[in-house]
DNA sequence: GCTGAGTTTGTTTTT
DNA sequence: CAAACTCAGC
C-alpha cells in the first residue's frame, strides 16, 4: 500500500510530532524476514530492539490484515505493543488506533508500555484506544446510540443504562421464573442462564428463538429468554452478553455509526483473538470493514490456538482459523521461538499438547537451553499437598541449590502462583500459606466487590445512575432497614408492575396504595428524596450536589446509613469480615477516588475528542465530565473487573488463581495442584473428546507459565463438600512421558487398609513424627552443619510439618530455615 | 417488621 | 462444607 489511501488522508493531520507531519515515505515494506537490512535501515531502530526478525517483520508490517500465530511465551502482547508504538512513531495518530485484549490489566500494561517505548510522552499516545471488547462495547452504546437512534435503529437502552454482572443475571432470572410460575419445578437459574446466553452469543433474539422452539424444552427457555429481556430491558440494563450483541447489531444496522467508526480507528489489533467469540468476530469485521482490490482492512490479530480455553464461553476457534479466508491478503506470521520458560518445561508441555488430535502442530523453541526437570508429585491428600507446595516455595526463596538448581538464582514470593481449575481448590492452599505467614494474594477481582457491604453501597450508587434498576433498587431500598418490609414492598412492586413503571417512580409517587400503610408509604417518599438530594436533581438541595465522585460516594455511605449499621455490627462483631465492613465501605471511597484520579477523558473513546484537522493540537486537560459521567464510567469498570485484574506484582507476594486467570502471565515458578482425573479433566469435560482437549490446553496454558521451576501436583485422596475421597491421578500426568520430569509419590503403597476409618492425617502424622526424630539425631540442635551455597552453620531447632525443616543459623546469611529434604545439608 | 436458629442444597472455568 | 433459604418467635 505504498500509495497508501488511509495514510495521505491524515498527512495533513495536527499530529505533533517531530518527524515531518507528512507521512514520510515508509522504507519500502520489507519483504523478506531475513534482510537484516530491512531492519537496520528503519529509522525507528530502537523499536525493534529485542526483537526476533519475524516479530521485527510483524512490527514493520503496518499495511494491511496480519495474523500473527504466535506459542506460548514467544512475546504476542510485546510485539503487539511494539506494533503500536511503531505505528504511532511512523506518524498514525493515536486516536485512530485500538488494540483489544483480554482483561483490563492487560490493556494497562499495554498502554503504559507503548508509552514508554514512545519515551514516556503523554501527548504520543493521546486519543490511543486499548481496552476490552466488553468496555469498548459499553463506550460505543453510550457514545453512538443517539447516532444509530437518528440513523433510525434506536437501541433498545439509553445511554444511562446499568451492566448486570452475573450475580445481578441470577437475581434477575430468579424473578422471571418466579413470574413465569416455574417456581416449583426444576429450573435452575445457572442452567437457564448459560442456555440463554449460549443463544445470545449466536446473536439470536428472543423472539427468532420462541418462533424456532418446538420441544418442550426449548419452548420454556423461550418464554424465560423472552421474560429476561424484558426484564432487562425494564431495568433499562445489559449483561455482558447484550454489550456484545447490541454492539453488533448497532454496527450492522446502522450505516452512520458504522462509518464513523471506521473513520476513527483504522488500526485494530486484537490479542487473544482465539478465545473470541461470534459476537466479538462480527464486530471487529465491522469495525475493520471487509476486503476490497482497492481497500485492505488494517486489521491485526494475534493468538496461539493451543490457548483456546474459553469455547465454553462461546469462543470459536474458527475465528483464527479462517482468519486468511476472510482477508485473502493477510499475512501471516508465526513466532515460534519461547522467551519465558526453560527448555525442559518447554519441552514437557509440547509433550503434553501434542496428545492433542485436533491439532494443527506448532514447534515450539528455545535457545536458551539448561534448566532443572519439572517435579511431579502424588501426594496424600490436600493438606499434604499443600504443605509440599510451600516447602517447595520456602526452598526456592531460601535459594536452596537443591531446590533452584546449582546455578540458578532465589526466587521471590511475587515470582511464585499456585494454579488449580477450581476455586475451591484455594482454600487449602491458603489456610497453609496463611499458618506459615508467607504473604499471598488471590487473584479474585469480584472478591472486594462481591463484599455484602459493598454490593449494598454500589447498589445504592446504581440506583442513582439508573433509577429504573429494580434489581438494585430491590437490594437497598430496606438496606439498613427503615419501615419498608417484605409486605409493603410486594405491594409496591405489584403496583409498579400493572402501571408498567420502575418500582421508583411508584415509592416517590403520591398515591396511595391498598394494603400499604400511611408509615411504609412515608418511608418510601423518604428514600425517593434522599436519591433526588444526592443528585440534586429536582429539589432545594441542589446547591448542595457531590463535586466529586469520591464525595458522592461517601455522602452515598453515610445518609442511607449503610455506615451508622456496619459500625453498630461492628461493635458486636463475631468474625473477623463483620468487624472490618466500615473499613471497606471506606476503601470504596478510596477506591472512587482514585479512579477519579486515574481518569483519563483522552482515553476514553466517548469523552476524547480528536484535534481538528489544521489545527495545532492541544494537549491541555480536557474539562471535567459532568457527575453522572463519571457515576456511570466508574459503575461500568466496576462491573467489568476480570479476576487476572487482581494480580499486582508489586506486593511481593504468592499469586494464587485459576488456570483460565493464570493466560497470559508468567511467574518465575508454578505450582500446579488437583491434577486429578474429574478436576483437571474435569468430570464435566470427561464424556467429550473435544472439551477433554480443551482441558489439556488448560493444562498447557498452566505449565507454559512458568519460567524457571514447574511443580504438578495431585493428592490420594482430596476432601471435596466435606467428603474426603480417593482420586485417581490425572491421564495429563501420565501424558508427560518421561523426559525432564522427576516422580515422587507419597503415598503409602503396597497394603491399603482401604477404609475410610484411618484417615491418612493420622498416618503421615505418625510418619512424621519419625522422620522428625531421625532428624534431630542427625543434627542435634548446636551441631554444626555445612550448608552447599550458605556455608557452615549452626543448628538452632528442628521442625516438623509436611516435612522436616531445620532452622540454622549461618555466619554470613543470618538465620534460615530449610527444608532437610532439599537442603542438602552436611553433618559436621 | 425483624432476627436468628435450623434446614436444605449444590458444586467449572469468567468478560 | 458452606451458602442460601425457611420459618417460627419476638
């Protein structure tokens, strides 16, 4: 595209760069991915530091579709990165740039990474846009509904609408099921729900599925589809799916908005664009345009195939695959060559995925080779397995040469993650890293917000953004309780249901209902005026509204007397969550204002503004938004908090999380734990060979992850809803071979009493205790000991837990505590 | 209308 | 084993 169509059209842009404004002839696209030359030449040199000739080939590449195919730990999102920061060096104004990705912590790092790469100046990146397909949909729907509205496809919300997360989904559901009176009969919320959204994610309406329902079944998800939308739609809400789907429909329906969405971003780029689904495919192909002779879309993405573990979610591999199909000129690009991991992880894992049948192989690379084996262990149950992962970690940070190799190097807490594919798998892991006082987070983004004290404070903060919120306004309205019970409220709600109005218009009203006493009805007109004073909307206190978001917040707190109850609790508080819930509704402020600080108008897509073409551009502060601006974006990326947002680095602490959190991070060593057959492959996924492979990938995915140290483990028996039971070890394990990979097994073999009456806790206890003897015959406390890289120390205590640990003091380093299993040590 | 004791129930993964 | 739910008594 030499004579390139979308570049001639912003030469005359205000872009404020040093480099000549016009478009400056691009060394010719390099053609070939071996010319050095190619490389040398580019007058962007620094951009390409780094990087392997064919990520420097994807950078350079800016015209035209480009699939990148890249494995695990060969640098997509770096490339990506770079691809920006070269696109913007190249003079392509930010604004007509997005990249997507996964979680928003993602898209953080990009934008701050690309910001570095442009020399940290604020102005370079000004306008970019990196963010998730969700958010993105959110901002388009407020920003472009009136367009498509005067295009004549309204959008079935206005712009104030609420997202439901999927507690709210639940709530919701529950209500229609109720309504449609299948109260009694086996209708599971969840079940209802994913069958719901499964429909949705094929962009099918309500309506064109009640007309092609004909089974029982299927008729009555029909009506409940019908009643949830209409539901939602009371609410004036969305969930996560609609985001997707009223983005789309939006796009394809109306012409204008989707002109002046083409026109303002002519670079997209989406990582991980194999786990995107129908929806999100049919968006980008708008955004992007289709393929013409005379026009190539600039679309980039970029994904690994053997990371696909979201088609449960809808994902659809073929959105990859057929990537070339729908871009005849794309180029393709493979980057095969691992960064992250050492040559043994590396060549375990491609051991493991190759078990894959449907499977286009990849080589997967390093060289960098060396490397200590990966550790697999069977261990007795939970607790074992619990205590065996954090000796292993103790041993790792105490830079047990046994443990990090001869050569290697200590590792620190933020360094390490345990993996599992349950949630519930945590709770073991963290009563003992909790017993231990080693440092740990979760990474659960929802858990702060999942807070009861919380939910109620944002509830009360929906209800003021969207007052037609009735799962919300439900929730607080007798939250501390003010006179408003069940009773009133039903009759209320009744009310509000026959007029066809949100259950607030009917508390503020002055009418009176039957069976709603003179002191309900006062307490509503009571709640009503406290809303209105907080947005100072139709009354006295006007005067009086919030000027900042935290400031609303806390008003918010204090006159529903959400904090008046949380510290009476707190006074006779039993556990530990009641006696902290103040604390929290503080750390809410908090946590509004600082994204009152964080907030940054030029990016995002509904605020920026674009500089006038002519015009030199300013980079002065954008005006503050109004209020209920601010509300709305601040509720938006509340409700689009991902768990992998939790993981911050900075706290050096453990990272414990789910596999599917764990895409697209890497810690220098993992522990993966339940490697169990019915947990990892889960029994959901056993009766099919397809999602039997998907659980592989997972397994993939979590050991590609680590860097230098891999530990699996599984446990004999694990206690799962109070029962504890025998597992078998999972077929992934067997699946590794036996290259790289050292075995261990705790178990008691040979004679198994096989009954649940000697519960395996009383016969490590007893094998324990003799180890733990052994031990202090072997090193008495005082002896000296020599230790291979802390030299010659003196005992001070020997210790037991899952295994036997020494505490000795050294000349140089101070007192340690080791492992004796690893440690190595020597008598003396 | 509100509270707490007792009972039932359900278990993947998440934007 | 918890969370969610029910219901009787204040």
């Amino acid at each position: 595209m030499s004579s390139s169509g979308i570049h001639s059209s912003i030469g005359d842009s205000a872009w404020p760069v040093e480099e000549p404004a016009s478009p400056q002839p691009r060394a010719a696209k390099p053609t070939a991915v071996s010319s050095d030359e190619t490389v040398g030449s580019d007058p962007h040199e620094a951009l390409f530091e780094g990087l392997t000739e064919p990520q420097a080939e994807a950078v350079a590449h800016t015209d035209g579709p480009l699939l990148i195919i890249a494995a695990a730990g060969s640098g997509k999102t770096r490339t990506l990165t770079r691809r920006i920061a070269r696109l913007i060096a190249d003079g392509v104004p930010p604004w007509q740039i997005m990249a997507l990705t996964f979680t928003n912590k993602a898209a953080t790092e990009m934008r701050e990474r690309a910001l570095t790469l442009l020399d940290n100046v604020p102005w370079r990146s000004r306008g970019l846009t990196v963010t998730t397909f969700h958010a993105l949909c959110a901002r388009l729907l407020r920003r472009y509904g009136e367009v498509a509205q005067a295009d004549g496809h309204p959008l079935p919300v206005s712009g104030d609408f609420t997202i439901f997360n999927s507690n709210d989904q639940v709530a919701l559901v529950k209500r229609v099921i109720v309504g449609a009176d299948l109260s009694t009969t086996n209708w599971p919320p969840r079940s209802v729900l994913s069958a719901i959204s499964a429909e949705k994610n094929k962009l099918m309406t309500a309506e064109k599925f009640a007309a092609s329902a004909h089974d029982f079944y299927s008729r009555t998800i029909a009506r409940l589809f019908t009643g949830y939308q209409e539901a939602l739609h009371k609410a004036n809400a969305v969930d996560f799916d609609d985001l997707l789907v009223m983005t789309a429909s939006m796009l394809q329906q109306s012409a204008m908005v989707r002109a002046e969405c083409q026109g303002r971003w002519r670079y997209l780029m989406i990582d991980e664009y194999q786990d995107t689904n129908h929806a999100q495919f049919v968006i980008a192909s708008l955004l992007a345009g289709d393929e013409t002779p005379e026009r190539k879309p600039n679309i980039t993405v970029v994904g690994d195939p053997d990371q696909a573990i979201y088609s449960w979610r809808g994902a659809d591999i073929a959105n990859i695959l057929e990537f070339e199909e729908n871009y005849p000129s794309a180029r393709v690009i493979t980057l095969g060559e691992n960064f992250r991991s050492t040559e043994p992880i590396l060549a375990v894992a491609d051991t493991l995925i190759r078990k894959n049948t449907h499977r286009k192989h990849k080589d997967l690379f390093t060289s960098k080779p060396g490397g200590l084996p990966i550790q697999v262990h069977r261990c007795r149950d939970e607790r074992h397995e619990s205590e065996l992962v954090i000796d292993w970690f103790r041993a790792l940070a105490e830079g047990d040469p046994a443990a990090i190799g001869d050569d290697g190097k200590p590792e620190r807490w933020r360094d390490m993650a345990v993996f599992y594919r349950t949630n519930a798998l945590s709770r073991s892991i963290e009563d003992a890293l909790r017993a231990e006082g080693i440092p740990y987070t979760v990474a659960r983004g929802t858990a702060f917000y999942d807070r009861e004290e919380v939910r109620n404070a944002l509830a009360y903060l929906r209800v003021v953004a969207n007052s037609a919120d009735d799962v919300s306004l439900n929730r607080i309205v007798n939250v501390p309780p003010r006179g408003l019970g069940k009773t009133s409220l039903e009759r209320l709600s009744a009310h509000a249901q026959q007029a066809g109005v949100p259950l607030y218009e009917v508390l503020g009203s002055t009418d009176t209902i039957a069976g709603v006493s003179a002191r309900a009805a006062g307490a509503a007109k009571g709640f009503v005026q406290m809303a209105e004073d907080w947005t100072g909307s139709g009354s006295f206190l006007g005067a009086s509204v919030s000027t900042s978001l935290a400031e609303l917040v806390g008003r918010v707190v204090d006159d529903s007397g959400l904090r008046k109850m949380y510290q009476s609790q707190a006074a006779v508080a039993k556990t530990e969550s009641e006696a902290e819930r103040v604390d929290n509704l503080d750390e809410l402020v908090n946590s509004a204002a600082a994204f009152e600080e964080d907030y940054d108008p030029d990016a995002d897509p509904v605020t920026f503004v674009a500089p006038e073409s002519g015009k030199a551009s300013e980079a002065g502060a954008s005006p503050a938004p109004p209020m209920l601006v601010l509300l709305r974006a601040y509720l938006e990326r509340v409700a689009l908090v991902a768990d992998a947002d939790a993981v911050d680095p900075s706290q050096g602490a453990v990272t414990l999380m789910t596999l599917h959190a764990a895409k697209g991070l890497e810690f220098g060593a993992a522990a993966i734990i339940g490697l169990e057959e019915g947990l990892l492959p889960h029994s959901r996924a056993a009766a099919s060979p397809i999602e039997t492979e998907e659980e592989r990938r997972l397994c993939f995915v979590g050991m590609t992850r680590a860097m230098r140290h891999l530990l699996m483990t599984s446990a004999s028996r694990r206690s799962q809803r109070g029962v504890s039971e025998r597992t078998m070890a999972s077929r992934f394990l067997e699946e590794l071979g036996t290259a790289h990979v050292v075995r261990t097994d705790s178990t008691d073999f040979g004679y198994d009493p096989g009954s649940d009456d000697t519960p395996s806790h009383q016969l490590s206890a007893k094998d324990r205790s003799s180890a733990l003897t052994e031990a202090k015959q072997l090193y008495p406390v005082g002896s000296k000991v020599r230790h291979p890289r802390f030299g010659v120390g003196t005992v001070e205590a020997i210790e037991g837990g899952a295994s036997v640990r020494a505490k000795v003091k050294f000349r140089e380093t101070g007192t340690k505590t080791l492992v004796l299993e690893y440690a190595r040590l020597e008598p003396l």
